[in-house]
C-alpha cells in the first residue's frame, strides 16, 4: 500500500519497483500510465506534480489498478479501451483486445479495393469489439456492413462502438456462428477467428490466457477449426471476385491457403505484419465459380 503523503515521483518509482519484480515487461510505461489514471492526468501532469502528496483518492485508486495489474490483468482492460486505427473501443469480457497485428488485415483491404469511394457490402466475421469493421467503414465512407459475433455480450460492445464512431446507419449486428444466419453476398469478408491449438493456449502469456474470451482464443486441436468453417461457406457469402481477409496464426499461412484454395478462392497474397511474421492472407473468390453459384442459388430462380 503507497500512503497518500507519498509524493506522486515517489509512487512511480514505487510501482514500477513492484511491476518490474512480479516480471512484467513494460514495467516504466505501465508505472506511468497507472499513475496518471490515478491522478487523472496526463504525463505533462505527472511531471508537474512530482514533488506533490499523492492524497488519499489518488493513492487508493493507484492501489486498486496497481493490484489488478499484478494480477497480470492488461493495460487495455484497466483502462476499459483500446485504440485501433486511430479509433477508440470499448471492451469487454466477451472481446477480444484489438492488437496492432490485425491492422495488417485493413493495410490489405485497402491495396486490394483501392477506390475509396466503392460502395462496398463488408462483413465482420467474429467481430469482438467491432474494430475492423469499424476500421473499413471510417476508410469506405460509401461501404455498409455486418458484423457477427455468437456471443451476445461482444456484440452489444460492438453496436456500442459502432455507435460511438458515427456508423449505426451502415452497420448491422448479427448474432450467429460466423455467417451462418446471413444471407445475399458481400464483397469483402474480414475475420480474425481463433487460431490457437488448443494444447498451446496453457503458454500463452496470463494477459491473454486469464483475460481474453477463450472462445476469441480456441482454434481447435489444430487451431484451424475456424477458418475450415469460413472458408467453407465464402463461396456462398462473397460476390463473384469478392476479397477475403482472414488473419494467420504463426506458421499457419500453407495450411489455411490450402483450405482456401479447397474452397474455390485463389490467394492473392499473405501480407505481413510490421514484425515480418504473415498475419492476413487475402484471396478472392473465382469470378466463375461466384457465378455459378449465383445461377444455381434458389434466389436466382
């Protein structure tokens, strides 16, 4: 406990101290901004009241938040947001946290259907918070969409987000298993599914493994269960030509082109991420086939 005449300098030292020795990384950065949640500040604040008593409020919210990050909680849920895309979202239990990764996927997005302007159709598939959908509708001012989530909590944090960004006329929400209660098509498919092999979630780091949804998690003895049942049903779902973007697992990028190209897509590209790791691989669904389809669909007769 860091008492309340404790200068606000002090506390810093204090909790990074304490994160530093409980083994968490980013132990100065995660100090600071503790500290200025606290104070309810920003870091121009903390310089300026260094020398200052922290006081009791700020000493027992300092204590409240410095308890639940040792307890490995992340940053992003202590703070109850994360930004994606330049854009703020609400969390949840049910939500995933959007990492920088999955920026990769809008990157690929926007090379693959540069006219900003297209009135795209776009679906979200295991949307979580709602970021990319979100992410796609603040660059396509023309595009609507859909996001789905099976879990009902995810999706009443995802309309909340879409909201707050401007988007409730263009976007749906739609509780099901991926696309499975969607009908028509859409020109782009977003998902980023659960791609972790069961067996390796027991590693993962407690941020992740304690508080991230196991469902947002969980890809199965393979971690391949979720794309085999997207990639299945894309051929119904994307118009003739339509782009996918589905993100990848480390080491996954063979496996899931093989299950796309199994489902009539061609592969366009694996993009990879700033880290150089392949993070989205893009295929489009044959023009051909979408035709097809299309002609055989009980819509068309």
């Amino acid at each position: 406990m860091i008492a309340p005449d404790t200068s606000v300098g002090t506390a810093r030292r204090l909790v990074r101290q304490a994160l530093h020795a409980a083994g968490i990384a980013e132990a100065d950065a995660d100090a600071r901004h503790l500290l200025a949640w606290a104070l309810k500040c920003d870091a121009s604040g903390l310089i300026l009241a260094a020398d200052r008593p922290l006081g009791t409020e700020a000493a027992d919210a300092l204590a409240a938040l410095l308890a639940r990050r040792l307890r490995r909680e992340p940053m992003a849920r202590l703070k109850g947001t994360r930004e994606f895309w330049g854009l703020e979202f609400e969390l949840s239990a049910e939500t995933l946290v959007p990492r920088p990764d999955t920026e990769t996927l809008v990157e690929a997005v926007l090379r693959a259907r540069p006219e900003r302007t297209a009135p795209l159709r776009i679906i979200d598939l295991g949307t979580g918070s709602g970021a990319l959908l979100a992410a796609l509708l603040a660059e396509y001012p023309r595009a609507s969409g859909v996001a789905t989530d099976r879990s009902r909590l995810a999706l009443s944090t995802a309309r909340t987000n879409l909201a707050r960004h401007g988007f409730t006329a263009r976007a749906a929400v739609v509780a099901c298993d991926w696309g499975t209660a969607l009908g028509g098509r859409f020109d782009v498919v977003v998902s980023n599914p659960p791609y972790i092999a069961t067996a390796d979630i027991a590693g993962l780091d407690p941020e992740v493994r304690v508080f991230d949804p196991a469902a947002a998690l969980d890809g199965g003895a393979d971690g391949l269960a979720a794309y085999r049942a997207i990639l299945a049903d894309l051929p119904r779902l994307l118009t003739p030509g339509g782009l996918a973007v589905l993100e990848l697992g480390i080491g996954q990028a063979a496996a899931v082109a093989n299950l796309a190209v199994a489902a009539g897509l061609v592969v366009r590209e694996v993009a990879a991420d700033l880290a150089g790791h392949p993070r989205a691989l893009v295929a489009t669904l044959q023009a051909d086939l979408g035709a097809m389809l299309e002609t055989n669909s009980p819509n068309s007769r």
